[in-house]
C-alpha cells in the first residue's frame, strides 16, 4: 500500500473539500485519510489503482492536481 499526498489548485472553501471527498471516496481501491482545503491523503495499492485514476477524479470534482508527493 503506498500512502501519497495530493497537493491540489483551485480548492478554498469546505464545499471543495467536500467535493474532492466525495469523488476520491467513488473510486474502489482508495482510502481517503484526509482532505483539506489543498490536499488529499490517500493509500492505495498500486496494483489495483494508478495515480491517474485519483487524477481523474479530483478533476471530475472541479480541480486539478498540482503534484503528488
């Protein structure tokens, strides 16, 4: 299981984190730690689920991800 930190544009009120929440918690395979205004944490096993897949998502709530660490 690899755990990343998703810094992510465009995100300033609770509306947005609970958007991105809401998105990243659709995908299967994905556990969303926590999401704050600017980032996500999530773990995932990267044989099941590729960052890009996390990338969608939070695009599909409006956003976009600035860089995964």
């Amino acid at each position: 299981m690899k755990k990343k930190e998703i810094l992510i544009e465009g995100m300033s009120c609770g509306h947005c984190v609970m958007a991105v929440k809401k998105e990243l918690s659709k995908v299967e395979n994905l556990i969303v730690e926590d999401v704050q205004i600017g980032k996500a944490i999530v773990t995932f096993d990267e044989s099941k689920i590729n960052e890009n897949t996390i990338i969608a998502a939070i695009d599909e709530a409006g956003f976009s991800v600035k860089q995964i660490i």
